[in-house]
C-alpha cells in the first residue's frame, strides 16, 4: 500500500479488500472486544478472563502474554491494539496491592478510548467450578438489569450502557424460542454489582406454552466499583450519532403506540347526511298525494338510526 497526501492507496487486491473492510459502513459489523492482562495478575484474574472470553466467543480476541500497561495513566497502547486488530471494545485484567483483582471495561470510538469503568473482584465462581450443562459457542445472550442505579446513578447508567455493548453480541431480524438459552443478569446494590449467568431450559408444561427454569452455569462475579473514565456529554452523543440513511422517514398519518401497534388515519370529505341510504320500513313510506316536510324526514331518519343501533 502506499500513502500520497494522507491517502491510503493499495496496491494489491488483497490490500484493497482489507481497506473495504476497515472502511465505514452504514451497517456496522460486530463490535469485537480484546480481553489481555497487565504486567501483573493474579489467578482469579487470568480465570475470570479466560471465562468471560468463553461467553463474547466468537466475537473476542484473548491475548496470552502480559501487556505492560495503565490505562488510566496512558491508553496509547490500548488504542494501538485496538487499530491493530480492528476491536471497539476492551476488558483488561490487573492485580495489585492497592486494587486487588482488578477488571477494567472499556469501549473506543474512532480508535480512541471513549470511556472506561473499573470493577474489583470480591467473589469469583468460575464456569469449570459449577457442574452444570453450558451453553453453546456463540449463543446470544438475554441481558437482565436489576436496581435503582441503573436508572438514577450517572456512573451506573455508563456502566449498563456498557455493558449491552460488550455483551449484547450480534444484531438478529428474529429470534426462535429455543436459541434463547442464556441468561446475564446483573444486579446493582449499595455500590456493587453481582453478575450471574444462566442456563434457561424449557420443560413440560401440560400445555403449548413450556415451563421455563434458570439453572446456573457461571462464571459468578461479585464486583465492586472503582475508578471511572467517562466521556463528556458532546463526545458521547456524537459517538451515538446515526446515519441520515438509516433514520426512518415519518409516514403522514401514520403513528405507533409504546407496543409497535400501527395506527393510520383517513381524511375523509363531509358526507351530507340527507342523502343517507337509511333502511326501508313499510311504516315511513309516503302515501300518494301526501307531501312529507324536510323537519319531518329528519325526525323519521334520527328514529330509524335509532332502531338499527
């Protein structure tokens, strides 16, 4: 590939599909995240690591060697990573005397780290300690969200938002009841947040309907929150900012209720009701020779209407 006037110009047709791919799209791909740990790390961090990159598979990246790096102190190297492997997304894994068990979550914009939230881990219940059945490779999961400080707490709020974008997996146009087998439920109270993964299995019921059980499969965290990098309020509307091509157009008269019911409404011309066809009694037929007023009419058609309803 060569570079004129900060123009990138391939050379190759396979350096040309490689520039398509990187390039804008109006439908994104599917955010890849890149899970590594730092120079230091304990056990139950490494763990923790390998089980969460079990559950984003095949939308993750793990790297195995340790990363010397601060993300709060410097992200260059996170954002150089991140270019190098096309992944908006990041967990990163740390332990030290100060902040023991350490979990950093994170998310790029533009190849720059956009905000970042980190978690200390108090309890750790990994997914080889639970014996049950897991669920298969790839499986998107049903995210559940517990708590008042998701929906008051500014940092709480990121963090929700976050973490639909790290584990939400890929945009589907419809789902079959039997792929919706995992279950992440977090729950946020008095500063922590538990997060707790399960296995729903459909069972008998005696009816159409199954009966529906959760079995928990792991991993099992309980996490505390720590230090915050959040965007300011400018930067993050535009990371948010959607295409003029994908903005659905208003229909006229049409509208939609908190359901998705559609509702359309008909401009109709003034009908004049003295030429209504009203149903024919023998009682309102005119005699020969017998001339019927207007005011009359409108009487016997007002009781006619009243009869057919």
């Amino acid at each position: 590939m060569t570079k004129l006037d900060g123009v990138v110009k391939p050379k190759t047709k396979r350096s040309k599909r490689f520039l398509e791919s990187r390039a804008p799209k109006l439908l994104e791909d599917v955010k890849t995240a890149m899970i590594m740990k730092g120079g230091n790390s304990s056990q139950t961090v490494t763990q923790a690591l390998k089980d969460i990159y079990a559950l984003k598979k095949p939308n993750a990246v793990l790297y195995k060697k340790k990363n010397i790096t601060r993300p709060f102190e410097d992200s260059t190297s996170l954002e150089f990573f991140s270019k190098k492997t096309d992944c908006s997304l990041f967990l990163f894994g740390s332990h030290n005397k100060k902040r023991p068990n350490n979990l950093i979550f994170g998310r790029l914009f533009d190849f720059h780290v956009l905000d970042m939230v980190e978690l200390g881990i108090e309890k750790f219940v990994s997914l080889s300690d639970v014996k049950a059945s897991k669920c298969p490779e790839g499986t998107k999961p049903m995210l559940v969200f517990a708590g008042e400080a998701f929906d008051t707490d500014v940092e709480h709020r990121r963090l929700k938002s976050l973490l639909i974008d790290f584990f939400r997996g890929p945009t589907v146009p419809a789902v079959r009841l039997a792929g919706l087998e995992h279950v992440l439920h977090f729950t946020a109270v008095e500063g922590k947040v538990y997060l707790r993964s399960y296995r729903s299995v459909l069972k008998k019921s005696g009816c159409r309907t199954p009966r529906i059980e959760l079995e928990e499969m792991g991993p099992s965290l309980d996490l505390v929150l720590r230090r915050t990098h959040l965007a300011s309020d400018d930067l993050y509307k535009l990371a948010h900012r959607r295409p003029k091509a994908l903005k659905a157009r208003k229909k006229k008269n049409i509208s939609h209720n908190a359901f998705g019911t559609k509702f359309g409404r008909v401009h109709m011309q003034k009908q004049d009701l003295s030429k209504l066809q009203t149903r024919k009694m023998k009682g309102l037929r005119k005699r020969r020779g017998e001339v019927v007023s207007a005011d009359s009419q409108e009487e016997q058609a007002a009781k006619v209407t009243k009869v057919d309803v």
